[in-house]
C-alpha cells in the first residue's frame, strides 16, 4: 500500500456497523484483532503490518462514502485531506459467516517513472505543443475523484460527441479526445460500452465510461476496476490496477 500523504479524523457520526472496521483502519490506534477482521490478502500479507491509520501522523482528516453495498461486500471511498492536499483510497469488506472482514485496500499506483516524467516536462520553460498536451494530461491523470466529475460535468457536450464518435471511428473519437488533454477512445461493440482513457501508465490507469443503458456496468475489484462512481447519465469515472 503506498502512501502518499497522511490523515487522521473520521467523524463518528457517519459511522455505523461495518463502517467502523474503516475507521479503525484508518484511526491512529489501529486494528488490534487484524486476525479476526482480516481477510484474502489482507489477512495473507498485512497481519504483521500496522494499519494505515497507524503510520498517518496526526491533524488529517478522513471522509468516506459507500460505494457499493450489498449482502456479500461493501466499497468505500476514502478522502484523506490535509493542508489543502488530498488523496483518495479505496477499501473492500467481505462478509465471511456473518462478519464483516476487510479484503483489501487500494488507491491509484502509479509507479515513480510517471512522476519522473512529470517532473522533466513541469520544469520546461518552453514546452512543444505535445509535451504541453502531456504535462495536461497528467495532472488531469492525478486529479481527486471529485474534481474528475467536475471535469465531465463541464465537457459533457464534447464527451457525448466523442461517445458517439466511437461507435463508427475510435481514431476520429480519440483525436476529438485529445483537445481535451485525454488520452485515447475504445469502443466494445458487443456492450456498446465506450472507454475515454485520460491517462496512466500500463493497467494503472483513470477514465470515463459511456455505459449504454440497459448494459451491465462493469463490476469494481480490487485487482482490475478498483474504482467506478456513476457520475451523470450514462457516464462513469473509473481507475483501474
């Protein structure tokens, strides 16, 4: 699990039942019966290990909301915010006989060559026009879930067209994309779904779905979609490991 900043509050009056095992996780006094709460990897590679919370020093403040909840498992997002810095995580619970467990525990990791490269292209005093195009597209790559809607809320009109570009050409779709510093367009053709990719490195990356209605959105999982939020209509935003 990487850490990038740290984060202490979680307002008790949010929490109830299961929720409190995110809490814990991310509380400064950690998890004492890790054996008992843990499960899959978590109880596999972690057993031994501090929680998050435990190694955040203090003044952070911490906000969840559900993302999936349902008899079997439940999602969170997690805000970790401090000094006008934030950071999103995302931590999955099973029901294991009638106890909730907590699974496993993500954010986007992105390995150090991306920061390196954003580093060399910020630094440039005269950028080319595809290294500006670059340098756009990362910071876009590392906004906050909440500023990635906001972002589709604002270029509705032109992610629409480019969903609908995608149908019959996904380089028209993708060249469309590109004006807003995204990086490519893909289309399945048996689900109809359509892929605005804004960018990442391999299968650590971030995006928008176009979920055509009656279309099963794709399920969340701590090993592939390890986030996707219903953001407007037929849009999602998604971050994938």
């Amino acid at each position: 699990m990487r850490i990038l900043i740290a984060l202490l509050f979680l307002p008790l009056a949010v929490l109830a039942g299961e929720s409190r095992l995110v809490k814990q996780f991310f509380g400064q006094d950690g998890i004492k019966n890790k054996r008992e709460v843990y499960a899959g990897e978590m109880l596999e590679h972690y057993l031994d290990r501090p929680t998050l919370g435990e190694t955040l020093p203090k003044g952070i403040e911490v906000s969840l909301r559900a993302l999936e909840k349902n008899p079997q498992r439940e999602i969170y997002a997690v805000l970790l915010s401090k000094d006008g810095r934030s950071q999103d995580w995302y931590i999955y619970l099973v029901n294991d006989q009638n106890k909730w467990k907590i699974s496993a525990v993500r954010n986007l990791a992105l390995p150090g060559l991306f920061f390196m490269v954003l580093q060399e292209v910020q630094i440039k005093a005269n950028r080319t026009k595809e290294e500006e195009h670059q340098y756009q597209n990362m910071l876009l790559t590392l906004q906050l879930d909440s500023e990635l809607k906001e972002f589709l809320h604002k270029n509705i009109d032109s992610l629409n067209t480019i969903a609908l570009e995608a149908k019959t050409s996904q380089e028209k779709a993708t060249e469309s994309a590109k004006h807003l510093n995204l990086n490519f367009v893909g289309y399945e053709s048996t689900s109809g779904i359509v892929d605005v990719n804004i960018g990442g490195i391999l299968d650590n990356s971030v995006g928008y779905l176009f979920v055509p209605t009656g279309t099963e959105v794709p399920k969340m999982s701590d090993d592939n979609y390890i986030y996707i939020e219903h953001i407007v209509g037929n849009w999602y935003v998604y971050k994938t490991t």
